[in-house]
C-alpha cells in the first residue's frame, strides 16, 4: 500500500514539476519574442536611415555628373559654333574671290574674244598677201628663168649637185678629223705595248724547205739504197712517204716531201740504215716504224719544254704533244713552233702592260696556230680546227676564243684574242718572218696596186717596202685634201676584203698641187 502511495505521490510530483517547467518554458520564449521583435525594428530603422543615405549620396553623385556632362556637351558645342562660324566665313572669303576670279575671267574671255577676232582677220589679210607673193614670185621665176637661160629643174639640179660636192667634202673633213682624233688617243697606249713587246722579244726562225740533203759517205751506198730493181727505194718510199732523189750528186742522196715531219722521219731512217749496212724491205720497215716512236716520244718531251720555258702548266697530253709538233710545221717558210713561242711572249709583254693576266694571254698565243697541227685529212680553216681541239681538251675560255678568232672566223669575246692577233700580225710581219716565191710576190704586188687604181682620181700607183705599203698618187682636181683621207681608208678596206697577205698593208694617199710660171 505504501509502494502504491509512494507510486502515486510519485506521478504527482512528476506531473506538477511538468506543468511548471511547461509554464515558465512558454514564459521565457515570449520575452525572446518580443526582445526579437524589439531588435528586427532596431534594425529596420537603421537599414532604412543607412538607405535614405546611400540614396542622398547617389543622388548627389548622379547629380554631379550630369552638371559635369551638362557642362561638356556646351563646351563641344561651343566649340563646333565656333569652327561652323570660322568655316562659314571662309565660305563667304572664298565666294567673294571666287567672284572676282570670275569677273576677271569673265574680262579675259571677253579680250581673248577680241584678239581671236583680230588674229583670224589679220591671218585672212596674211593668206591674200601670201598669195600675192607666191604670185609675184612665179613672175619673178619666170623672169630669172628667161633671164638666165636655163629652167627651174635645170638650176635644182645645178644647186643640188653643187650641195652634194660640198657635203661631200664636209663629210671628209668631220671624218678625217674623227679618225684623226681616235688616232691619237689610241695610239699611245697601242705603240707603248707593241713596241716594249717587239723589243723584249726576238726569237730565232728557222726557215724550212722541202728537201733535205743525206750524205751517205760513197756512191756505192746509193746502189744499196736503190737495191735491186729499185727495190729497197720503193719500200723506204712507201713506208716514209717521202721521195728520195738519187742524182749525180756526189754522195749525197736528196729526201723530198712537203711534211717536216715525214721528211725527219725518213732522214733519220736512212742514217741508220747506213751506219747499219743491212737495207732490205724488211729492215726498212723495222726502222722506220721504231723511228717513228722514237720522234714522238721526242716530239712530246719538246712540248713539255716548249710548256716549261713558257711557264706553263696543266695542259693535257695530247695538247703538249702538238705543241711538239709545231717544231715540223712551216708556215711562209717560218717555223711554226718558233712563231707560235713569239706569239706567246709578245702576248704576255702586251697583257701584262695592258694590265690582264699575261700567263692565260701566253697560253693563248702559244696555241693559236695548233689547227694546224691536226691531220689535213680534217677540212676547215685551222683556227676553227684549234679550237674544238682545245674545246676537246678542257683548255679555258678565253684560250679557245682567242684560238678561233685569230683570223675572225668568230667574234672575239676578250681583249687576249686581239692581243693573240696583233702578236701573230707582228711575228708574221715583220722583215725577215716569211718568204714567199717570186711569182706569188709578184702577183701580190700587181694585185696591190690594181685594187688601189680601181678608184676614181687615182693617177697612179707604186707597191713599195715588200708590198707591205701602197702609195696612191692622186689627181688634186677630182679629190680634195679631206677626200684623200677618205680615199686612203676605202683602199684599206678593199685590200682587206679582196687580198691575203701576212701582217699588214699601209696605204699612203699623195696629193700634190702644182702652180707653174716662166719669167721671159
């Protein structure tokens, strides 16, 4: 009983201690309510003073910029009523000049108006005039054409030929005086060169023939030679191309033939066949043929100290060798290889005073006549021949320029191919160099002064100094002094075009005027 009681007091406490804790629980969350509501008007009021403020600010801040914009937008456009003011005034600055350019106009308008009127009436009056002289002046002709005897064709034709002949002689004059000045200009330098180079060169020639005479000790030797039936002659003939003359000459035993080296071939053949004894075919044959080796080996160790004494180098070997075999090559009777060493040198002394390179200027002039080395089974002209031997063998440019255009058989394309070319002329030409026969001599000469007679006023003419100068006796009536200067230079071309010659030819033209009186 006293559980359920303590049980039941129990459930009474419990219950009142929940009524009273619910009743000050409900009392405390009103107070917070209203402490809340106390803090959220605080708060209200304060964010709608802060509001009212922010607002106040920005409007004051919009404020300013609008005055500051405001303000701009007068300033621009004060500005631009100033400039509309300016243009407009320059507008109207101009309008008035434009005006009084007008009036101006306007005033040459009317004046050239006036003058145009004035100039077609005074070009009408000049019209009537010229008419009027073109009529006094047919009176006029007609007068002077009865008064002189001859029509007006006639006395055209007079003024035209007598315009012609002074022409003419002007012409002369302005040529004689061109060429004299180009003359003289050039010829300084020209005979500087040539002259140093003939003096620092003087090389010996040898002048071939087209025999050569074997002494062979008796003249039982030559019966050997001959062999029986003329059978040992007609081998040796055979195997060396040459002829061999077995005449009354004591001892001796001629080899003729037109190849140098043929005819060294076949000498020293037969010098061994002598002092051998033993002449049969056979032993011909042998020792011709180990002649032969035996000249080429040599012929190329000639080359190589033609090259050498020279200075120059790299050349190849087939080049070398016909250098070689110039030394048996004759042109005019002048040695080829002794020919070709001058035109070196005196290519090289010309190159080096001209200022150019004188060792290609050397090597050109040394291989300027090798075309007439190569087989003369090969036609053309041997200029053109060296030079696509020395195009074959890798020689330069300039070398196988000046090779071909020696003779202007192509144009020449550096100054060593004329330098080559005045030194082949000097070596040709000068005296002592070449021969020739006494009938081609004469013929040349006779030709020479034909070419120089064909001309017109030519009185007469005399070929002198070897035919290497030509001189022109001219009549003082048909040429001037300025003519006969023209005159002189048509000769020269003519005997260039028409006649071939070693060096060259000087044409001296003579006028000569005469005035005669006898005192009685």
């Amino acid at each position: 009983m006293e559980a359920y009681v303590l049980i039941i007091l129990g459930a009474v406490i419990g219950g009142g201690s929940f009524f009273l804790g619910w009743a000050l629980n409900g009392r405390s969350g009103q107070n917070k309510i209203l402490s809340a509501e106390d803090r959220a008007k605080k708060i209200l009021e304060d964010a709608s003073k802060e509001a009212e403020t922010i607002k106040r600010e920005k409007m004051l801040e919009v404020k300013d910029e609008w005055y500051k914009k405001k303000k701009d937008f007068e300033q621009e456009a004060q500005s631009r009523r100033n400039k509309l003011l300016a243009y407009e005034k320059q507008l109207t600055t101009r309008e008035e000049n434009v005006e009084k350019k007008l009036d101006v106009l306007t005033k040459k308008e009317n004046a050239l108006q006036t003058t145009g009127r004035e100039i077609g009436e005074r070009q009408k009056k000049l019209v009537e005039r010229e008419h009027e002289l073109q009529r006094l002046l047919e009176e006029q002709n007609l007068r002077l054409e009865k008064i002189a005897g001859v029509t007006r064709e006639e006395a055209k034709k007079a003024l035209f030929d007598n315009l012609v002949e002074s022409v003419k002689g002007e012409a002369a004059q302005l040529t004689k005086d061109m060429r004299d000045k180009a003359r003289v200009e050039a010829k300084k330098e020209a005979q500087k060169a040539i002259i140093q180079a003939i003096q620092r060169s003087a090389a010996e020639h040898t002048i071939e023939t087209t025999v050569s005479v074997l002494n062979v000790g008796s003249d039982e030797m030559k019966g050997r030679i001959i062999g029986r039936e003329g059978r040992n002659i007609r081998a040796f003939e055979a195997a060396t191309g040459v002829d061999v003359i077995v005449d009354d000459t004591p001892e001796a035993v001629i080899l003729s033939g037109f190849d140098p080296f043929r005819r060294e071939v076949a000498r020293l053949s037969l010098e061994k066949l002598i002092s051998d004894g033993r002449i049969h075919p056979a032993r011909i044959e042998e020792v011709v043929e180990k002649v032969k080796k035996e000249l080429e080996e040599e012929v190329l160790h000639l080359g190589e100290n033609t090259m050498l004494e020279i200075g120059l180098h790299g050349a190849h070997t087939e080049i070398v060798r016909h250098v070689g075999r110039m030394k048996y090559r004759s042109s005019y009777g002048q040695n080829l290889l002794q020919h070709s060493i001058e035109v070196a040198y005196l290519t090289g002394i010309m190159a080096a005073e001209l200022g150019i390179d004188p060792v290609i200027a050397k090597r050109a002039g040394l291989l300027h006549d090798i075309g007439k080395t190569i087989d003369r089974s090969v036609e053309g002209p041997h200029a053109l021949l060296g030079l696509e031997f020395c195009k074959k063998f890798n020689e330069p440019f300039i070398v196988c320029n000046a090779v071909g255009s020696h003779h202007e058989d192509i144009p020449m394309e550096h100054p060593i191919a004329a330098l080559v070319q005045a030194a082949d002329a000097i070596s040709g030409a000068r005296p002592g160099a070449r021969r020739e026969s006494v009938e081609e001599y004469i013929k040349r000469l006779e030709k020479l002064e034909g070419i120089a007679k064909s001309f017109p006023g030519v009185q007469n003419t005399y070929a002198i100094q070897a035919g290497r100068e030509v001189r022109v006796i001219v009549s003082h009536e048909k040429i001037s002094d300025a003519m006969a200067d023209q005159l002189a230079h048509d000769v020269a071309k003519k005997v260039e075009n028409e006649m071939e010659y070693p060096g060259q030819i000087k044409v001296v033209v003579v006028r000569e005027f005469r005035s005669v009186a006898v005192a009685k």
